[in-house]
C-alpha cells in the first residue's frame, strides 16, 4: 500500500482533548459544565447504542448530558413539547434529536423546532443556510471532521478538484459547501450523474457517502489524490476480507496503491463524528456567551 493512512482515531482523540480542555474554561466562565440534550424516540436498538455513545463521548471531555428518552406513542407533538421545552432552557447549550424518528413523524419539522444556536447536529435550514452562504455556524458534524482529517495531513483544498460523491443533507451537500468555502473547486455527483468514473477520474480530492459497497473502483483513482471514505457497509466477513465485515464504498486495497492518502473504513472518518458533536456542543455555548 502506498498511500498513507489517515487515522481518524488518533484525530479523534486529538479533538477530544482540545474540547476537554475548551469545557473546563467555559465551566469556568458559565458557573457549570456545559450541556448536551440528547433526544431519542422509540426504541431502535442501533439508535439506543448511538446516543449511549455520545453521552459517554460527552462525559469523558467534562461536558452533561441530558437523557431524554421518549416512547414512540407520545407522538409527533409529544416530542415537539420536550423540543420546545429544551429551546427554551438557558442551561441546555446543544441540542441533538436522534435520527432516524419512529415512522409518521416528519423528522423536518421537529429539527425546525431546534434553535441555529442550539443546533449541534448543523441540519436546520438557518444553519445549512449560512453555510451555503460562507457564514458557517454549526456545520453538520460528519462533514466537519472530514475537514478536520484533511487538516491533519496538511492538505490544502485551495486551488484543488474536488469531487464529492453524494449529495444528502448529512453529507454531500454540507461536504460541497465546505470545501468551496475552503477554496476548493468542487463537483457533486449522484445517482443521475454520466460517466462518474471520468468525473471521479479528476479529482485531487475525493469524498465518497453513499452506502454502497466498493462503489468507487481503484482504477477510478487519480494517481496521488487524497481519498475519504465516508461510507460503512456491513457484507459478508469472507467477501470484506476481515472479521467485522465492514468494507466502504471505495475499493480500499486498489485505491490505497495508488491514492497519496486515504480513510480506513473503519478507523477513518467514524470516530470524528461524536468527536466533532463535541465540538459543536463547546462552539455553540461560546456563541451563545459571545
């Protein structure tokens, strides 16, 4: 393998510890530490495991959580209530509602109800606004720590061909944005999108988030590009080649021959997203300070 690994643990930790530290001054300042809601409805076993996550993540750098766990029968305007009710809270400084929601509830609408200042997911439209814009407040957290990882290799997007595979609000879009607000030129591709090997073909930076498997082939890899694998797919143990089962959407052992640098999957972009949610909670309780 020639390309170097981008270890997204080893940034991960790295960003953790800025953050604790950034907690204990704001602590300071704020007479109490800062706090993080976490909102879950219903009872999806992978949505539990998340948010234990998070709130585990959150301790550990000196931030509280705040546990809210609601039962799917509250409905659409039983959440909106404890929504309302946190937005109003002046002790709460980030609020996270856990996606995706139980069937019947318009996940749009609920995350409206999220004050921008608040807003440590990045996914209201005032915040995807100002992004769009070149004004970033709270950016989506997966799309932050790809930026974080690129730093941490010193890769410049001014000036370079980006290439951005996907185009969700969770990802792609958010990804664009930042990277043109990096100076980057930046293409988006989709579903609809002709010819992608040729468009991948040209790209000194390629971000990949589709949830396909291997979607991406090495031969589709410029010669010294810089490679993030967003996506995580579970197949087969035999067919991944290792024990988890767990493959990109990037053809790894190809790409890595011929990439300058590339995300593991998993090890790569995974653990910046909390890392970065932790970010998000310290950002927005300084914004609100001032």
């Amino acid at each position: 393998m020639a390309a170097e690994l981008i270890d997204g643990k080893a940034v991960a930790a790295r960003v953790r510890e800025r953050v604790a530290g950034e907690a204990r001054d704001l602590a300071a300042r704020l007479g109490r530490q800062p706090r993080l809601a976490t909102v879950l409805v219903g009872e999806d076993p992978a949505s539990q495991i998340y948010v234990a996550n998070k709130q585990k993540a959150a301790r550990e750098v000196g931030i509280e959580p705040i546990d809210l766990r609601l039962p799917a029968a509250v409905g659409e305007q039983g959440v909106a209530r404890e929504l309302e009710r946190l937005a109003a809270d002046p002790t709460v400084d980030g609020i996270l509602l856990q996606l995706p929601l139980p069937a019947g509830m318009e996940a749009e609408r609920l995350l409206g109800l999220i004050p921008p200042a608040k807003d440590v997911d990045g996914l209201t439209v005032t915040n995807a606004g100002l992004l769009a814009q070149g004004r970033p407040q709270l950016a989506p957290c997966t799309p932050l720590g790809v930026m974080e990882l690129l730093a941490s290799i010193s890769f410049d997007p001014a000036g370079k061909e980006a290439v951005v595979v996907g185009r969700s609000n969770l990802l792609g879009r958010p990804m664009a944005a930042l990277l043109l607000n990096a100076n980057a030129t930046v293409t988006v591709c989709h579903s609809r999108t002709r010819a992608l090997a040729e468009v991948v073909k040209r790209a000194e930076l390629l971000v990949v988030g589709v949830g396909v498997p291997r979607l991406v082939k090495g031969g589709w890899i410029r010669p010294g590009a810089v490679v993030i694998d967003v996506g995580i797919n579970r197949i087969h143990p035999a067919e991944a080649g290792n024990k988890s089962g767990l493959v990109g959407d990037v053809e790894f052992e190809e790409a890595a021959a011929v990439a300058a640098a590339i995300t593991p999957v998993p090890g790569g972009v995974g653990p910046m997203t909390v890392a970065m949610l932790l970010h998000n909670t310290i950002r927005a309780a300084s914004l609100r300070l001032g």
